[in-house]
C-alpha cells in the first residue's frame, strides 16, 4: 500500500489537515513543541477526516499554551523524548467541550498535577482540573482561540476601543 506522506508505514503516521494537505501525524502540534498531532488526532481514519478548521486551530492553540507552560519547567531544553503520555484529546464522537480539540487529559512523566500548575504562565486563559495526583485536564476557552492563530489573550486593547497612535 502506498502512503502520501513519506515515511509513513500505516494510516496512524499521517492524516489529511482541513487545507486538504496530508502531514505525517508525528509532526509537532504547534512549532518545536513535544506534542504531536498523533497525541491529538483519534487513531481511526474514518474519523480524521472530520477534522475541521476551526478543530485544527483550537488543537494547535491549546498547543501552543502547553508549550508555554512546559517552557517554564527547567528540563525543556535538555529532553530527549515527550515527557507528556496523553490520555485523550480530541474525540469526534465525544460530547462538547471533547468534540472541539479544546480540551485535553494529559500527565508529565516526573511531575505530578500540582507541580505542573505552580509553573502556569501568567495570563494564561487555560481552564484546568485534577483528576488525580498526576493526570490534569486543560481546556481553552472558545473565546481564546481566533482564526488568526494568535491566542485572544494577546490583545491589551478591549474590544471596541482604538490603539493609540505612535
């Protein structure tokens, strides 16, 4: 059988993106981060394809923003693998907020749930729970993820209200 990407050996190494393009699915979810798209995507075909825009932008938002949370931790620069196992993220047949690629179940290797949270950024809009003693559920509200792929949190002005001129 013949795959579209190469390197590929199986249907779970790659997934066709809502542009219509085909990646490998061991491609990091947003740039030079230790998730990848395989963490997010479900392992059945039939059920990539419902990969939407607005799925594949809130999966690499909440990326994003883990990535900046693992930034914080000292280990970042000097690991050799994904200190993260995640235990579901996007489920197509879940119920909200599953179904949207907002909300992930993931645990770090070596650290538990409340040492991950001391190190959250400031101002980030994540929405967290413990679930156990290393096992955290993260969410990204819908109100944080635009179509431009910037975070909402960046913009200082409110809405409605002009940037002064330099």
């Amino acid at each position: 059988m013949a795959f579209l990407v190469p390197g590929s050996r199986c249907l779970a190494d790659e997934f066709q993106a809502a542009d219509g393009q085909w990646y490998s699915a061991m491609r990091a979810v947003s740039f030079n981060s230790w998730l990848q798209w395989r963490d997010a995507l479900p392992a059945e075909p039939a059920q990539r394809r419902r990969l939407t825009p607005a799925i594949q932008e809130a999966i690499s938002s909440l990326g994003r923003h883990i990535d900046e949370l693992h930034q914080r931790l000292g280990e970042y620069r000097r690991l050799g693998a994904s200190p993260f196992r995640v235990g579901r993220w996007w489920d197509p047949d879940g119920e909200p907020p599953w179904d949207s690629g907002r909300r992930i179940l993931l645990r770090h290797e070596r650290l538990s749930a409340q040492d991950l949270l001391v190190h959250r950024p400031p101002r980030c809009p994540l929405l967290t729970a413990t679930i156990s003693t290393h096992w955290l559920e993260l969410e990204l509200p819908a109100t944080a993820v635009v179509a431009t792929g910037a975070p909402a949190t960046t913009s200082r002005v409110p809405p409605g209200r002009r940037r002064p001129a330099l």
